[in-house]
C-alpha cells in the first residue's frame, strides 16, 4: 500500500493498494487507513487506487464497507478509481456498486472534481 498527498490540493489523500485484500492482509490496511490517513489528518477526500489490487475477499469487502462508513462519519469522501473487472463484479454482486463512488481513473476523477 503507497499512500500520497498530492501538493496542489492538501486535501486529497491517494492511497495505491496492492497485491491481495484479503484476510491476511484487510485488517491491517484498515488500521493504516484509520490511523494514519482518516483520523487527524487534514484529508477530505480519500481516493482509493485500485489499478495494482488483484484480489479481494469477503474480510477486504468487510474492511471497505467499514472505511466507508467511518469516512462518511468523519464528513469525509471515499472514491475509487481503477477497479478491474473482477472486483468491479464482486461490487455488483455484494451492491457494493451503489455505497462507493468509483472513477475509470484517477484522472478521470481529478478531472471531473476540479
């Protein structure tokens, strides 16, 4: 997981998963995501780049359901951006589809908030 902060909006966090969110792995992203990057930060919009994210299993569904609703607490936004086909189904298939706000690209994100 890479975290950045872009420099011409303090704002926005970009947080680049990687590899498998699955049990070995979920909970241990959702501390980092609550600890370092959600609670006293100056972030009001985490976006979550999914492009290098091969996997997800129910306890990573749990984790995004959980940051979710946490973000929106918080009076802060969660977005997605580069989810493959496989997980995007996963997100039909569980609804996932209709809680997160999910962009083609992180770009295409930029481009549409600017």
């Amino acid at each position: 997981m890479i975290k950045q902060m872009l420099p011409d909006d303090s704002k926005l966090t970009v947080v680049q998963l990687k590899g498998s969110l699955n049990s070995n792995h979920a909970f241990e992203v959702q501390r980092h995501l609550l600890d370092h990057t959600l609670v006293g930060s100056n972030t009001s919009i985490l976006l979550l780049d999914f492009s290098e994210l091969q996997s997800l299993d129910r306890d990573g569904l749990m984790v995004l359901v959980s940051i979710v609703k946490f973000a929106r607490g918080l009076g802060q936004r969660l977005v997605c951006c580069s989810v493959s086909a496989s997980i995007r189904m996963i997100f039909e298939l569980t609804q996932l589809d209709r809680v997160l706000e999910t962009y083609e690209t992180g770009s295409e994100f930029l481009l549409k908030n600017a």
